[in-house]
C-alpha cells in the first residue's frame, strides 16, 4: 500500500485495508485503460473478457466489457457504464473476519508481479476466493480464484495496455 494516507485504504470498521486507494486507481487509468482477461473454466475451456476504460475524470470512467473470440474480435454485445473510482477500490475491501493476508510473488503473462494476496471466506466451512493484486498495477486482481460445484475457476490478467 503506497498511498500516503494509509486511512485511505481503510473503507469501514471489520475491513482489511485495501491494495490501493480510488485515487491510485485513477492515477493509473485515467489515461484509458484496456485489460485482457482470460478465464480458465473448470471443465479446461478458456474465455477472453476485455475490459476498456475511456472518457475518464477524476470521479470515474467509463467501462465498456465484451467477450473476444479466439481471434481476438469481439464476440457478442458490447455492454457499457459509468464506474466510480471509489466503487472499484470498495471491490477490494475484503472483512476482517473471514480474510488472510499475505504476499506472494507469481509469473504471469504481464511478468513476474510481486502481489498482496487476500484468501476470503463467505462462511468459517467454505472453499476461499483468492485475489492476487500487483503492487506495481492498481486496479483488479492480476488473478482470482473462485471454488465452483464443478471445480475451480481461475482468471488471470494477460495483458494490460493503457491508452
């Protein structure tokens, strides 16, 4: 956490600090922002999200979201709204209560990304949901892991490009 008002990334009693501040987010898509997403379902098929920031200012931007095919072309309907800073960064305010903390490094297609690392557990009994965020990229998760009745889901960051 690199903000230097570390209540900044402190949203409310029984929350975890979280990665970044909205402020930190801003500063690192307020130029426009694409990111390529790429989610492993657990039956092995594989699925490309992007996620495109534009008309951005110092309250927020706006998201446009669209599934790629495997040739990179979008694939299906284009889906757009208005996201504030603060709401992205109050993704990441994980409970106190049900959250690990820690740090791990992981290579991943962007590099080798050194993260800050939140296991969280809806219940005391189930699978945790793993969010790793690159101290070096604020924003979303460069990964996340989610248990599903079918097995795991993993979605990993594979590349991100500021416009």
């Amino acid at each position: 956490m690199s903000d230097a008002d570390p209540d900044a990334h402190l949203l409310g009693p029984g929350l975890l600090p979280t990665p970044f501040t909205a402020d930190e987010i801003r500063r690192a898509t307020g130029g426009g922002k694409t990111i390529r997403i790429e989610v492993e379902n657990p039956d092995g098929t594989r699925t490309i999200r992007v996620n495109k920031f534009r008309e951005t200012d110092a309250e927020g931007a706006t998201l446009d979201r669209w599934t790629a095919g495997p040739t990179g072309i979008v694939d299906g309907e284009i889906t757009s709204s208005r996201v504030a800073w603060t709401d992205l960064q109050r993704h990441a305010a994980f409970p106190s209560d049900r959250t690990v903390l820690s740090t791990e490094a992981l290579d991943l297609p962007i590099g080798r990304v050194d993260c800050l690392r939140y296991d969280v557990r809806e219940t005391p009994d189930a699978e945790p949901a793993t969010f790793w965020f690159s101290v070096a990229h604020p924003g979303m998760p460069v990964r996340f892991e989610t248990a599903l009745d079918d097995g795991i889901q993993r979605t990993t960051v594979i590349a991100i490009e500021w416009g």
